[in-house]
DNA sequence: TAACTGTATTAATATTAGTAATACAGTTAA
DNA sequence: TTAACTGTATTACTAATATTAATACAGTTA
C-alpha cells in the first residue's frame, strides 16, 4: 500500500501524509473510508504507532481526514471543510504571498493567468462533482 | 536607527530584515544609498558583524539591496527585479498555496477579491509616500 | 471482559537554526 | 604600496526545534 523511505531526509510521517493526500485527492480512497489503525498501519510499515498517529493528526487539522476514538480514522468530505481554520489560514498565507508577489513586480494579469490555469487542472481531476 | 530586542523570540537578523524592508519600501532608504557596513552596524547594535552578514545577504537574495566586496552593501532598484529568482520562488509557492485554497472551497471570485484588495492597499501605499 | 480503536505525556535523539570566531579577499585614499 | 576600510567564506559552538519512540490513558464493540 505504502512505500516508504525510512532514510530519506524527508521525514516518515511526512511521506505519509503526502502519500494519503494524494490518494484521497485521487478517490484511491472514498468518503468515509476507513483508514488502517494506527497500529496495524505502524506494523505493517515496521514503525512507531505514533508516527502513524502524527500523520493521521496532521491530516486531520488539514481536513481530509476525521477521527474518532475507538472507532477509527476515516475520509472526510472535503467540499465540507467551506469555512474551516486551515482555509483561514491559507487565505492568510496567499495574502502575504500575493502582496510579495506584486512588490516584485507580479501583475494582476499574471495573478489571474495563474489562477485560471490552475482552475483548469483542478476540474480535470475533480470530474462532475461542481457546477 | 535601530530597535532591536535581543531576547525575543524572533532572531536578530530577522529583526533587521524586517526593519530594513520595511525602510527600503517606505523609501526612508533610497535607492542606491548606502547602507552602514556590517562592522559598523555591528559595533552600533553590539552584535556580531556576521549576524548583520546575514540579514545583509538575505535581503540580497530577495533583491532588496546589492553587495560589493570592498565597496560596500546598497539598497536596490526594487521594480527592476523582473523576473528574478525570488519571483519564481513567490510564484512556485503561490500555484501550491492556491490549489489548496481551491482544494478547500475558496471560488476563483473570492481569489479575485483578495488581489484587488491587495491592490488597493498597494495603491494606496504608493500614493502616500508621494505626499 | 477482551481486543480492538484513538490520544496524551514524556523523553531520547537527530536535525536545524542562530550566533560567533576567525581568516580570506576586494577597494580606496594617503 | 600600505593602512583602513569594505564584503565573504569556513568553521564551530550552542540553542532550539523536529522526529521518533516508550508508555499509559481512554473510548468502542462484540
């Protein structure tokens, strides 16, 4: 399921989360999933339970996953997350970032440019889901 | 000239940066002049002449002031950095940062909000160092 | 209750960041 | 040329942070 590199200088739980993003942005995994436990996730990799448990948290305050004691970890629904602190947090960044970004000379063509191409390639992957 | 706190938590080359940013964009700096050379600086701040190296060498890096050996360090021609490798850095980091925020729910209409309310303030910077 | 689940605390260790000591090298004016 | 400026590179010490792990706590379910 996993492939990882225990001495990459990249860090485990890292190339964990990455890794499940990604298959949770590509439907590998569905809505409401239910992820391996932290333990058996951790024996099957050779690893720390809390490893597993750091990427699972991590994706968590991402909003892709949610968990629940006792039960499990599963596959949120990402549409959901309208509001959500970590979109705050992304609007914040993109503020600075875009401020910057113009200092330098970046023009609100370019911006828009950026924005629409990147649009783009969200729908190729999205399928019918919006509009 | 400066205020520096040497028991914050934000390093003091940080400090400086944002100090000599923050002077440079407010032109109380102009373009060209030069900027007191990191031994004397250092003397003035009783630091070390290598913590102002640094603050010296990343706001070159990020195209605010140029270096000479022996002649000293100047504050740069800001609008002239193009497309300079901090642009890219800013634009690399910028496609990651919106397909995220897209990735959460934030509209393309919203995008365009922000810039144009990044603009403004751009805008209204400008006009006010003109006085 | 037994065997699953996630979570919190703490600590050991590895890695990185911040600062400093020192030597190297270019510029300029006497 | 030399003295006194300039920036720069190398190295190392220390502090801070990140990563991982050991362990105990706590909820769920059959």
């Amino acid at each position: 399921m996993f492939d990882l590199d225990v001495r990459s200088r990249k860090p485990i739980y890292e190339q964990l989360v990455d890794k499940l993003k990604e298959m949770i942005i590509n439907d590998v995994l569905q809505v409401d999933e239910k992820l391996p436990s932290v333990r058996v996730l951790a024996q099957q990799l050779t690893i720390n339970p809390n490893t597993i448990q750091k990427a699972y948290r991590e994706l968590e305050t991402q909003g892709y996953i949610y968990s629940v004691k006792g039960k499990g970890s599963f596959v949120n629904q990402l549409v959901k997350t309208e509001n959500s602190e970590e979109l705050q947090k992304v609007k914040a960044q993109l503020e600075k970032l875009i401020a910057e970004a113009m200092f330098f000379g970046m023009t609100k063509d370019e911006l828009q440019a950026l924005i629409n191409e990147i649009e783009d390639q969200g729908k190729r992957g999205d399928r019918d889901d919006r509009q």
